[in-house]
C-alpha cells in the first residue's frame, strides 16, 4: 500500500482500471470456460448420448419384434408364414448387428461395456435357440420345446436390453444434471467473480481516494494553519513521487521559508527596537543638555541685563560728573 501511494497519481488510475479491466477479463474467461464445458455436455448429451438411448431403444425394439415373428413362424404349421416374415427378420436381424457395432463404438462406460457384453453374449443364444425352433418346424413336439426355450432366452434377451435402455436413461439424466449443474457453476462463478470485481473496484477506488484525499486534507488544514500564522506545527514529509508528496513536500519547504523569513524580521524588529531605545536614551539626554544651557543661557542673560543696568548707571553717574566738572570749570572760568 504504502508502494501503491507512494506513485503517481496518473499511474495510480491507470493500475486501478486496470485491475478493474484485468477482472473483466478473467471474467469473461472463467464464463468462456465454463460454459464451454457446459457446451460439450450438451452436445454430448444431445448427439453421442441420445444416439446411444436411441439404439439402445431401436435394439430392445427389433428384439420384440423379431422374437414374436419367429415364434410365428416356427410355432405355426402354416408354410406362407415363413415366406411373410422370413426377408423381414433377416433385415431387422442385420440392422440389429449395425446398432450393435455402433452402440459398441459410442459406448465408453464401464457399465455400459458390461451391458454390451451381456447383450453380445444373450444375442448369441438368441440366435442360436432361433435357428433350433426353424430346424424343429417339423417337429410339434420338438418345436413347441424349442419354443419354450427361445421364449425364456427372448426373455432374458429383453430383460438385458431393457437394463441397457434403463442405463442409458439414467445416464442421460446424469448428463442433464451436470449439464444445469455446469450451468449454475458457470453462474456461481460469474456471481462470485463479478463479486469479487466490485469488491476489488471498492477496494482501488477507496484506496485511490484515501491516497489522494487524506493528503490533501491534511495539505488544506496545513495551508489553513499557515495563513492564520500558525507556523509552530511542522508539515510531515512525504516520501514517494506522487503530485500529492511532491506538493506536501513544497509546502513544507515554504513552511521553512517563511519561519527563517519570520525569524529574520523577528530579529530586525528586535534591533529597530534596541536602535529606538537608544533614540530616546539620547533624545532624553539631549533634552536635559538642552534645558541645562536653556537655565545658563537664562543666567547669561540676567547678568548681562544686570551688567547693562550697571553700564547705564555708570554712564549716568559719568554724565553727571561731567556735569559737575563742567559746572565746576564754568564756575571757575567766572570766578
């Protein structure tokens, strides 16, 4: 099974309908076979078997037929008898020693060669105690023994053939049942690997759709995962060169990929943010350097406003020494 998954996905179909082909085919063979066989019993039935019953019967009859016209003729005193009947029992007698080579030569039972024989050898008495009562016609009381005696041997004679008419009777019965019993085989094997055919189709395409779904289901659930970002889970690798392994296997690989390309802005943000702390670190301490010379700026400048009120005082208190002084010397210019 895991061979099977492990192919192509085009290779997979083309093995199951091709199993599925292959069934049909043996199938139809198993069909073939046995209705050929349910054929040649038929024919056998039909052709070899009822020749045999045919003979059998044809034999039994030219025996009843044959036997009373020699008792008519050896038991009558009547002469025009012999002259009726004599060209008819001659015929009937040479036809009954062609069925009797025919029935030996289509016969091939073990039973049946037993009948033959039995037959075989009662027709040889048959004959011979019918050639004694023609021989005794000129005797009554010769004729009426010999009468009694080929009546017990027609007797016997009728009785053998008609266990070989019972025989082959039963024979063509036994035919007739191996003929339906061959057809109800050759149904129950078709039955049976017609079965087994949709048994197997289920099978492939059960194993077909569980090698091609169950893989994509779990490819569905991965690629959900992964658009969600769930990363955390890994994709198992598939083994085989199947359209299904080869595409798990690539979205593993990516799966991969985006990990490292997670890791990598994971990493970058991390140094965005170090970068950002020292921003403010030194933005901050900017901030109090800038308020520091802010306040000495400020200080600079009150005593820069104290030291131009000082300058202006001193340059009033000039003027007004100058004032003075010049006063002074008009005074004394005057004086």
């Amino acid at each position: 099974m895991v061979f099977f998954n492990s192919l192509r996905i085009g290779t997979r179909l083309a093995l199951g309908y091709g199993a599925v082909i292959l069934l049909m085919f043996v199938m139809l063979g198993v069909t073939l076979v046995r209705l050929s066989q349910a054929e040649r019993l038929t024919d056998s039935m039909l052709a070899e078997q009822s020749e045999r019953l045919s003979l059998a019967r044809e034999w039994r009859e030219n025996i009843a037929v044959n036997s009373q016209r020699a008792l008519a003729i050896g038991l009558s005193a009547d002469e025009s008898l012999a002259s009726h009947f004599t060209e008819a029992v001659k015929a009937v007698t040479a036809r009954t020693t062609e069925v009797q080579k025919r029935y030996i030569e289509l016969e091939t039972s073990e039973r049946g060669r037993r009948n033959i024989d039995e037959m075989g050898a009662i027709r040889k008495a048959y004959l011979a105690q019918r050639d004694a009562l023609m021989k005794a016609h000129a005797d009554p009381m010769l004729r009426a023994k010999e009468g009694e005696t080929f009546k017990r041997v027609t007797a016997e004679y009728l009785k053998a053939a008609d266990d070989t008419v019972a025989y082959q009777l039963e024979r063509q019965a036994d035919m007739a049942r191996e003929v339906a019993n061959a057809m109800s085989a050759t149904r129950n094997t078709s039955v049976g690997v017609a079965l087994l055919g949709v048994v197997t189709a289920a099978l492939l395409g059960w194993s077909l759709s569980r090698s091609i779904v169950r893989p994509l289901s779990q490819l569905q659930q991965a690629a959900r995962r992964i658009a969600q970002g769930d990363l955390s889970q890994d994709v198992p690798a598939a083994v085989g060169r199947s359209e299904t392994a080869e595409l798990t296997n690539e979205v593993a690989q990516m799966q991969l990929a985006l990990r490292r390309l997670v890791a990598q802005v994971r990493d970058s943000t991390d140094s965005i943010e170090t970068a950002s702390h020292e921003v403010a670190a030194g933005n901050a301490d900017l901030s109090s350097r800038t308020e520091n010379t802010a306040s000495s700026l400020q200080q600079t400048a009150s005593t820069m406003e104290e030291l131009t009120g000082t300058v202006q005082q001193s340059a009033a208190s000039a003027r007004t020494a100058q004032q003075l002084a010049t006063s002074a010397a008009e005074v004394a210019r005057r004086g």
